[in-house]
C-alpha cells in the first residue's frame, strides 16, 4: 500500500487569533510494507502529522493520497483502551469480523493469551501497550501507524515488544510510520528515517537503511548510529 504524502502547511489560530505555523513542506512517498521512521523534538508537530495522514485532520494545505479503502491501524501514545471491556472485548471491537483462529495468533505473538480475560486496570502498562498494537493489527491493515508505542517502558520491555512489532510488520507486509524519540528504536524497526526541524516541521534529512532488518547485527546498528552522529540531526 503506497502512502504520499505532500502536506504544504499546517496552521494553527488560536482564540486571540494569532497563527502558529506546524508544519511546512512535509514531502514523503512510503512504498508498500516499507517502514518510515520519524525523528524529531517535542512539541515540533509529529502527532499533528499522523492525524493527518489517518484522515482525521482535513484543515491542512496539501494531499495525502492513499487508496479510499486502505485499513489504517493506529496505536496512540497512550493504550486508550475502554476500562469496562476485556482485552479480547477490545480487541473485537476494532475487529469484530475478526475470526477466532486469527486472533488466538495474534494474541501468542503478543503474549497475550493469558490476558484475554483481564480488564484493563488488571494489566501492566507493557500489557495495555501490547493490547493496543493487537487491536491494530486485527483490523489487517494496510497502513500502520504508531505513535511512540514504547514510551514509558524499562529498556527490557521495549527491546521485547520492539521485537514483536518488528515481527507482526514483516509478516504482514504493512507500510508503517513510526515516531519516536529513541534513535535505538528508530535504526532497529526502521527501512528509512526521516529527521525533522523544531516547528514548523520540515524534513531536515532522510536517511534509509539499506540492511534488511531480520539481517541487521549489533555491529551494523553501532554503524549506522555513528553515521547519523556524524549527520548531527539526532538531536535537533
């Protein structure tokens, strides 16, 4: 599923009716199962992008051009799950098509299964977040969006849920956006990154990663964060 993206402008007024300019010549074309990875400071407008390519944000300059029936998943910065259902309850009501075999997989590939009974003030916080990525992906989607989805999580359980949706994206083949701020989960998960400036955004470089993921070893990845070191980007 290609995703193109060319957002000319976002502008904020606020109540005094001053403008706040977001982002600017944000220009990007995601190719299908291709994994772009967004890098930028707090505060620059990244979660203001990813509303608008899930198409729930129209007050912009510009197109985003994706097929009219693409399935978008979402996992927000937040698990956002409703607290009087159940994790498998959760997960059927972003997919109630879904079929039983489908979902008993996704659950063991999340570690889930012993979990689908609970509810989720029951849950951890590394529990809620896999919940959230299972109910994404049981809507099979097309397109992938995840908006730093290991936030808040101790450096084990990020390298563990990392691996897991690093496994779901290739098996699926979906194009994915994935914004963070650790430039560790960006070199793992990521086939090309893009850099972007305080607001307003702009895409101050884009970096791809030429080594399959599954391939890539520690050595590789040391590599690849001494050249973007050396891009001084990292930490704009």
């Amino acid at each position: 599923m290609r995703l193109d993206v060319d957002i000319a402008r976002k502008t904020f007024i606020n109540a005094a009716g001053e403008r706040t300019d977001v982002l600017s010549g944000i220009n990007f074309v995601l190719a299908t199962g291709e994994v772009g990875v967004f890098i930028g400071p707090s505060g620059c407008g990244k979660s203001t992008m990813l509303r608008i390519l899930t198409g729930l944000d129209h007050d912009f300059q510009g197109q985003v051009s994706r097929p009219a029936d693409a399935r978008i998943g979402m996992v927000f910065q937040e698990p956002r799950l409703l607290p009087w259902r159940s994790v498998e309850d959760n997960v059927r009501l972003a997919a109630p098509q879904a079929g039983a075999a489908r979902l008993s997989q996704l659950f063991a590939a999340l570690e889930l299964n012993g979990h689908r009974n609970h509810f989720p003030h029951e849950l951890s916080l590394g529990l809620a977040r896999r919940v959230a990525l299972a109910r994404a992906f049981a809507v099979e989607p097309d397109i992938l969006i995840l908006d730093e989805p290991l936030a808040s999580l101790d450096a084990t359980l990020a390298a563990n849920l990392r691996d897991q949706i690093a496994a779901l994206v290739d098996n699926r083949s979906v194009t994915t956006m994935l914004v963070t701020h650790d430039i560790d989960d960006a070199v793992r998960l990521g086939d090309r990154l893009f850099f972007l400036s305080p607001r307003p955004a702009q895409i101050l470089a884009t970096v791809p990663i030429l080594t399959p993921r599954a391939a890539r070893s520690e050595a590789d990845l040391n590599r690849i964060k001494a050249d973007l070191a050396r891009l001084n980007v990292v930490n704009v």
